[in-house]
C-alpha cells in the first residue's frame, strides 16, 4: 500500500461516521415513525365511525308514509353502543320500508359495516325480506324521495342472511331506479348475487364497499372481494330515476350513504368510512 493509503482517517469524520451509523440503527429498531403503515397494511386511522354509540346524531331517517326525520316506531336506535333496526313498536310492517342517511354525500370512498341479523322478522313483512338489509350507495336526497316511496333511487349493497339451510350469498347487488356495468354490458336486473358465502344464525360479518365515484365498485366480506361492477347510472324508465337526471346525463358519481330497514331486526355495531382520493 502507498503512504496515501495509510493516512490516518481525520477524527471528527470518524466521529460523525459513528454518529450516523448509531442513528440508522435506533432508527431500524424503532420501526416505521408514529402514524405511518406499510403499503401492505390498511391505514386504520383514516376510517370515520359514522356514529357517536349514543344516539342518531348525523343520521335522517325516512320511512315509506312517514316524513323525512319521523322515526316510526322508534326504528333506528342506538342502544348500549350499537345501532339496531327494531319492530317492537309494530303490529304489522305494513310496507313501511325504512333508510337511515347519513348527512354528508361521498363520491370516492370505503364503508364498511360489522353487523348481524336477530331475532324473527316481523309480522307482515315479506317473504323475501327474510334476513334481508343494505348499505344503499349514491342515493338521491332523503329530501327529495316521495313520502309513499318505497326505496331510495341508488345503489344497494344488499345485506342477506341464511335461512338455516341452503345457500344464500350475502354482499349482493340491487339497483332500485338504477343499472350498472359488469364485464362491459349494461346490467338491468334488478338483482345479482355474489359469490360468497352463506352466514347463518346470529353471527357477526364484515362487509365493506370500495367506491371510486362512476368507476369500478367492489364488495368485500370478511376481507374477501365478492363482487365487483362499474359505471352505476339512472334508469331513465323508472319515474323516480327520471326526475333526477340533468341534462341528460345519467351517470352516478356521488350521493348519499343510507341503511335499509326491511321487516327483519338487525344491528350494526360498526359503521365506518373512509374518504378516498378521486
């Protein structure tokens, strides 16, 4: 080796060498900084929980025959930090389909609902209404629905139960006053299922919805894509759609979020969402 090979590294670069050197590894032990996650994990902070446990502040119902903000029968509640649909103050159901809407209308976002049927559906209601709710997406204004209107016009993540035997997904879709696209063709049945698979009795289930606007929708139980369509639109037949469409644009890219009442009791012990980036 020359001389110049041999010189002796100056002190204070030996010392900040060190320094830096001690830095990286705290740094590799300490992990990630406070508030950051990984590109793998999902960032839990950013959910919003839609309700305060206490009671329906933020939330407007609107039952079929009822004014908007008339909760008949006590319907929606918030009881020991869960939100529950009940019939206890019904003698019949009567039709009398209710929403709960939330206040703020979204375009790109994930909702996601922990919720489980109970209990026996109530007298009156019908038959396919068994076990049967929903996360409604895009809806109109609860102000501008009819005070007789059955459902709001929008999307519907349809929320089903098993009846004890046989097969029946959850996670669905239905299109009151609307259609969707799936592998590139305009879908107008009123319902299609997905391909999960069937909850029986009383058990707690995950759903959750991805939406990106008048883009792709996707539905996912227990953490597992089951469905998924895109560019929801107005029906322009159906009388209710009809009145929403501007200019003749029939395109959904935002609206309301709601929840069904459909005859059977059930609750939600969460109901979160986060905003996503258009």
């Amino acid at each position: 080796m020359t001389s110049a090979m041999m010189s002796p590294i100056p002190t204070t670069v030996y010392r900040l060498n060190l320094l830096g050197l001690a830095c990286a590894l705290l740094a590799g032990a300490a992990g990630p900084a406070s508030g950051a996650s990984s590109a793998s994990e999902p960032n839990e902070t950013r959910w919003i929980s839609l309700f305060n446990g206490k009671n329906l502040k933020g939330w407007h119902p609107k039952i079929t025959g009822y004014d908007l903000d008339e909760n008949f029968g006590n319907t929606f509640r918030v009881e020991d930090g869960i939100l529950k649909v009940r019939y206890d103050q019904y003698e019949r159901f009567d039709g009398r389909f209710g929403h709960l809407f939330y206040e703020t209308p979204y375009s790109h976002y994930r909702v996601r609902v922990e919720y489980r049927f109970v209990g026996e559906q109530t007298r009156g209601g019908p038959g396919w209404a068994l076990r049967n709710s929903g996360i409604m997406l895009h809806c109109q204004p609860p102000q501008t629905m009819r005070k007789d209107q059955d459902f709001p016009v929008s999307i519907e993540a349809q929320i089903l139960g098993g009846s004890g035997t046989g097969e029946r997904p959850t996670a669905n879709v239905c299109t009151p006053g609307t259609h969707i696209v799936m592998a590139n063709q305009l879908v107008t049945q009123h319902c299609t299922n997905s391909k999960s698979q069937t909850y029986h009795g009383d058990q707690w289930v995950t759903m959750e919805v991805e939406v990106h606007g008048n883009g792709k929708i996707k539905h996912l139980v227990n953490g597992q894509t089951v469905l998924e369509y895109e560019r929801p639109q107005l029906d322009e037949n159906d009388a209710d759609a009809k009145k929403l469409i501007k200019d003749g644009n029939t395109m959904l890219s935002a609206g309301y979020v709601a929840l069904q009442a459909e005859s059977h009791p059930i609750e939600f012990r969460k109901v979160e969402l986060m905003p996503l980036e258009e």
